[in-house]
C-alpha cells in the first residue's frame, strides 16, 4: 500500500498542469495587461495633454511679449514721396489688427532690410502638425511698406490651440476703451503741406505778438488778437489731424482651451509711445 500511495504522488506531481488551469492562468494574465496597459494610455494621454496646454500657455505669454515689444514702436508717418509709394496704417478690429511698426531687426549682416515693416494678428483655422484643423493665432509679415497696405505678405502659424483674440484701443479724448481704431495716411504729401502752412500762419502771428517795435498799447491789442488768431489755428489744425492718431494704449486677450474644453485667458495691455504721426 504504501508503495502504491508514494507511486500515485509521483504521478500527479510528473502530470504538470491541466488545460483549463493553462487558460485561467492566461486570461488572468491577460485581464492584468489589458488593465496595466488601460492605466498606462491613461497615464501618457493625460501627460500629453498637460504638455500641450503647457506649451499653449507658454506660447501665448512670449506671443503677447512679442506683439507688446512690436506695438509700443507702432506709427503711422507723413514722409512719403511723390509717388505715393508708401501709405502707413493702424487698422484695429475686435478680432484682428494690422499696423505698421520699427521694431524689426535684420537678422543677416549688410541685409538689405530697414527697421519698418507691417504686421497682422488674427486668428485663423489651420491644419496642425498632427494633420487635424485648429484655431490659431496667425501672424502675417510682409518686410517692407507700400502702397496697398493690408495686403501681401507671408502667415505664420504663432499658437495653435488658440481660439479668440479680442482688441480694446484706448482714447485719451473720451478717457474710454474703443473695439476699433483706424488711421491711414494715404496723401501726406497734402497733409505736409497743410501742416507747414499752418505753421507759417502761427510764425507770423508770433513775429507780431514778440515785436520789439510794439509799444505797450500795441503789444497788449497785438497780444490779445493774437491769442484770438491762435485759438482759430489750433481748430484748424486739429481739423487736419483728425483721425491721424493712434491709440494710447492696446489691451490684448487671446483664448484658448484646457485639457476638458474650458477657456483659459491670458490679457495685457501696451502703451503706445509714437500716437501723432511722424513727419518734420
């Protein structure tokens, strides 16, 4: 008996493992794998998504720095030549703005390149570098400025992801913020001119309140109407420069989506140096 008894353990333990223990053991293994892999696609998907609104958030900040640095050398100029080959603008929507700036920098030495150029921000559906189509803030540069503003030049895609780009300008005459700002210089030839007659008109008035020859009734009735004729040119001239200046100061909002859809928000505001028109 016992012989038999130790000839049975030898037989089960030399027998391995059955069919049905095989198949539960690989279905356990493949339940653990299919779970491990679940958390670990989880895992990376929530990884790449933190990286790309990380890098949204990051684009967005140097784009802001970037339009801030551009804008406060923004200007509009009365030198143009004869031929009216240059007309300069600042053209502000609520959702877009194209205006001319010297904040360009040659990036090749003796290049053939001045300081001015014209830009344009607004957004735009593109196609992604993953091959789908996105919003994005696009800006379109053209090297130099002629005489069809607005038009021309080369897009380049600055943030994908971003969804909005809103545009407040501020006007230090009504001390309130404006959804659109336009000033075009498209004659300063006549402009130039007008300007240098108006200040003749003022040389003169001031030749005959400064006369050495007045005596003291004539220069008070000399300052008098000149104070007068000075009022009238004033009017004159804010006539002509109606409409010729640029804003104080630009607030800037661009907007684009987290991880779940929701909007993120990003604002600044640039102050404006140059708001009359360059020309002497």
């Amino acid at each position: 008996m016992r012989a038999r008894r130790g000839d049975s353990r030898r037989t089960a333990a030399q027998r391995g493992l059955t069919l049905i223990e095989v198949s539960m053991a690989l279905a356990v293994s493949a339940i653990i794998g299919t779970l491990s892999y679940g958390a670990l696609d989880a895992t990376i998907t929530t990884q790449e998504e933190a990286l790309l609104i990380q890098e949204r958030f990051h684009g967005a900040r140097i784009t802001l720095d970037r339009m801030k640095r551009e804008l406060t050398m923004a200007f509009v100029s009365l030198h143009q030549a004869d031929d009216k080959r240059t007309i300069t603008i600042f053209e502000g929507e609520r959702n877009k703005i194209v205006f001319d700036t010297a904040a360009y920098e040659p990036l090749e030495r003796d290049a053939h390149q001045s300081d001015q150029l014209e830009l344009a921000y607004y957004v735009k559906r593109v196609t992604s570098r993953f091959g789908d189509r996105v919003d994005a803030l696009v800006r379109r540069v053209k090297y130099h400025i002629d005489d069809q503003p607005g038009e021309g030049g080369r897009e380049e895609v600055v943030v994908e992801g971003v969804t909005k780009l809103e545009l407040e300008y501020y006007d230090p005459i009504r001390e309130d913020w404006r959804d659109d700002w336009e000033v075009r210089v498209d004659d300063a030839v006549e402009m130039r001119t007008k300007l240098k007659q108006i200040q003749e008109v003022r040389d003169k008035i001031e030749d005959v309140v400064n006369n050495e020859d007045n005596d003291l009734a004539t220069a008070a009735v000399a300052a008098t109407a000149g104070a007068e004729a000075s009022k009238e040119v004033d009017k004159v001239a804010d006539d002509v420069m109606d409409g010729m200046f640029l804003p104080a100061r630009v607030r800037i909002r661009l907007t684009f989506e987290d991880s779940d859809g929701d909007p993120v928000s990003i604002e600044t505001q640039v102050e404006i140096p140059m708001t009359e028109p360059l020309w002497y």
